[in-house]
C-alpha cells in the first residue's frame, strides 16, 4: 500500500498551496505534539535490519515520513497503514533505493546502513533535502569503510559492499546525528562489538537504540559520548513508539512567547528542551513543567538573547530561525551565531520583508528589535525557515502569505489546525486561484 505524499497533505499539488495568515494573534489554549520527526525517520530506515514485522505506532504524518515509506516500499518491503500506525514486512528487499525519492530528503540516506548490514551491498544516490549547508555524508562513508565495507562514488551514487561486516573503533571527527545513526544500524549485525567515539548526544540517537534493543539488538551507552554495539547474527521484530517531537514543541513554545499568549503544550518531554526553555525565561517568558507537559506564556516585554547554536544539549540549531522571529520585536538588540550549518540565515530576507531589522555577516545575525511585524508575501526557503515565518506573520499586523509552504509540511503535522485551534486564522489556498 503506497501514500501519495500531495493527496495525503493537501489534496493537491502542495507546491501550489500557500498559506495565508491573519492579523496578529494571541495564542492561548492547549496543543499535542506529535512523535519526533528526526526519532521516526532512522527508526522506520531500521525497520529494513529485520526480515520480521515491525509496527510503527503515533507516525505522523508529515512529508518526510511519506517520502521514506514511499522509499521503503519501493524497496520491496510490504507496507500496511492502520490510522497512524504503519507495519513494515520488509522479508525480501533489493538494495538499490529509487534515485528520485532519495534525492528529495536527505534522512533517505540513513537506509544504506541496514542494507549494507543486511545484504552486504548498497547502490544509493547522493541525498538531497533543505538547502541549509552542505552537510557531507563523509563521516557516514568513514565510519562504512571502518567496519570492512569496500566504497566507491559513480555517477552521482555511492556503491558499497561487503562480504561481512565486522566490529570496529570509529572516532567520528564531529558528532553527527546521521553518521551516528548509520553507523549504529550497520554495526547491529555486524560480527563482532564497535564502539562510536564521540558520538551525537541527541535524544533521537538514544531513541533508535532503544528502538533496536527491542528487536534483539545490543546498544549501550546511547545518549553518551561513547556508544558500544555488539553485533547480533539476526534482529527481529518489534512493535514501538517514537518520542515526542521536541523542535515542533520548541516551536509552540515560542509561538506562545511570541504572540504574548498561554500555551499549555502535551507530549513533550521537558528535558528534552532545556535549552530552548533557558532562553524564553531569559528573554521574560514563564514556563512551567510537568512531568510530560509545558506551559508557556508571556505578559512583559521580549528581552533581548544571545544566542549560539550547538550540538546537544546546546541550543538547537533547528530552533535558531524561530528564536530569530521572535527576537525581531524584542526591546533591544540580539545576537544569533550558527555554528552547525554554514547557510541557515535564508529567512534574513524574508523576515526582512516583514519590518524586521536583521543584519546577516557569515555565521552571525544581528537582530534590532522593533516594535511590530507587517504582513507580506513571504517564502519558505526550508522546514525551520517555514516555522519563523509562520511565528513572524503570527506577530504581525494585518494578513501574511508564505509560499513554498510545502517546505513547513516536511516537520508538521497539522501544524495549520494546531495553530487555528490556538485562535490563529490561518488557512491554505492554490496559488493559481487567486488570479
């Protein structure tokens, strides 16, 4: 069974929907995040390590996970969805995954770690995804190459094999998310026991392991700088659930504090989003935590940050546009340095269009705050960019419209009626019809 990522969306061409936003809104009410995105990608890519049923439970559906399924499918492994529950019967699968899905998304990248383990061979296309940097698969490849397997690049694809892969020390020269993630999927069958050297902290990382561990898997140190794999000869089945998505709960936290409302926000986990916590009480906004919940809210002036992203548990980089949106009405001057992705002040301009006053110099944004936003056309150039525009035009005064908004739906499930049942009035039409 296959899922047509713009009928499932939209019920049409998402390229040619925009979004319009009116008048500024206070937001206030009660809003459920859905499972991590980044958690769910690799953990339905591990679903590939097994020839058993795996069932998936809470998958959101947003477009990336679309995409991935699609990719899965196209694979060879049979796939069936119950509401928000997909199954994987992946018992004969090939190894070389459809080019043009891969180059959409670049999570589609993370299957060359369970095929390489599985059947030895992997023929993939360089992936592709937002344009907010580079973001080489070269630490992928290192750590590939470490556990026995043979690599080589030929026409835009990467071709590796093994006869046998087998258990290794990778040191990974930055803690990529990625790298980690592919390399702990392959390592799971092979011989022998690896261990990752500094290794990407994020909870996603922890939640695949664990995700493996239920299909017979032997991970530990997951969440630490040192990751130990013992290689299993076979995994099987499972039936699991992702974590909650903490950058869509970190953006309702800041659409709370951004439009001076009173979000109560469920299914998060607070420690997840310390960072992002720590800087909304810096900048004067209130937030209280349960022990699965957060509420947010503000009254008072938006003070000024200083704000630098970095790998967890530092600031999140995948939270630095929407911090940016937020501080462009604060009573004062911020500063916003990215130090993960080299290209990730895209939404400069188009805040900019708004009334913002943003000065952008290689890794760093000045942010002068002013005293309202006005609504414009507005484009979404990538996901987080999508979500500070959607912040800025809820800020602003009179209607917004963002194009490209195809781009917010790879992070969001319904992000449009979770906003409107906050009191926004937000609403998407076909470009071509308003003419």
């Amino acid at each position: 069974m296959i899922f047509k990522t713009a009928c499932l969306l939209t019920g049409g061409d998402p390229s040619k929907l925009e979004l319009f936003v009116n008048n500024r809104t206070r937001l206030t009410g009660e809003v459920t995040v859905s499972s991590s995105k980044n958690a769910i990608l690799p953990i339905l890519a591990a679903s590939l390590l097994t020839d058993e049923e795996v069932q998936i439970d809470r998958v959101p559906s947003i477009k990336d996970v679309i995409i991935i399924t699609e990719l899965i499918h196209n694979l060879g492994s049979g796939i069936e969805k119950k509401e928000n529950k997909i199954i994987f019967r992946a018992a004969q699968v090939g190894t070389s995954p459809d080019y043009e899905l891969v180059r959409q998304i670049r999570a589609s990248f993370l299957v060359a770690g369970p095929l390489l383990a599985r059947h030895g061979a992997i023929k993939i296309a360089l992936p592709g995804g937002c344009a907010i940097g580079t973001r080489p698969i070269d630490l992928h490849l290192k750590g590939f190459r470490a556990l026995g397997a043979g690599i080589g690049l030929s026409g835009g694809n990467v071709i590796a094999s093994s006869s046998g892969l087998k258990g290794n020390h990778i040191y990974l020269d930055f803690p990529s998310v990625g790298a980690t993630e592919n390399i702990m999927m392959a390592a799971a069958l092979a011989k022998g026991t690896t261990y990752i050297e500094n290794a990407a902290l994020e909870p996603e990382v922890v939640d695949l392991a664990n995700f493996i561990n239920t299909m017979g898997g032997r991970i530990s140190g997951a969440g630490r700088n040192v990751i130990r794999i013992e290689g299993v000869k076979r995994l099987h089945g499972s039936h699991y659930t992702a974590i909650a998505d903490r950058i869509e709960a970190g953006t309702y936290m800041v659409a709370a504090a951004a439009t001076g409302g009173d979000i109560t926000i469920k299914n998060v986990i607070p420690e997840h989003v310390k960072a992002v916590t720590a800087k909304l009480i810096e900048s004067g906004a209130q937030v209280a935590e349960g022990r699965d919940k957060i509420r947010v809210k503000r009254d008072g002036a938006i003070k000024p940050l200083y704000l630098k992203t970095l790998p967890y548990p530092g600031f999140p980089t995948d939270m630095q546009a929407q911090f940016m949106a937020y501080l462009s009405c604060a009573d004062g001057s911020s500063v916003i340095t990215e130090s993960v992705f080299e290209n990730r002040f895209m939404h400069v301009p188009e805040l900019s269009r708004m009334g913002a006053k943003i000065k952008a110099e290689s890794r760093t944004a000045i942010i002068k705050g002013v005293k309202e936003l006005s609504g414009t056309r507005v484009k979404a150039t990538d996901l987080r960019a999508g979500a500070a525009l959607l912040i800025g035009a809820l800020m602003a005064k009179g209607t917004s419209i963002i194009s490209n908004s195809e781009h917010i739906d790879r992070g969001y499930e319904n992000i449009v009626d979770k906003l409107n049942g906050l009191g926004a009035d937000i609403y998407r039409q076909e470009e071509e019809s308003r003419h």
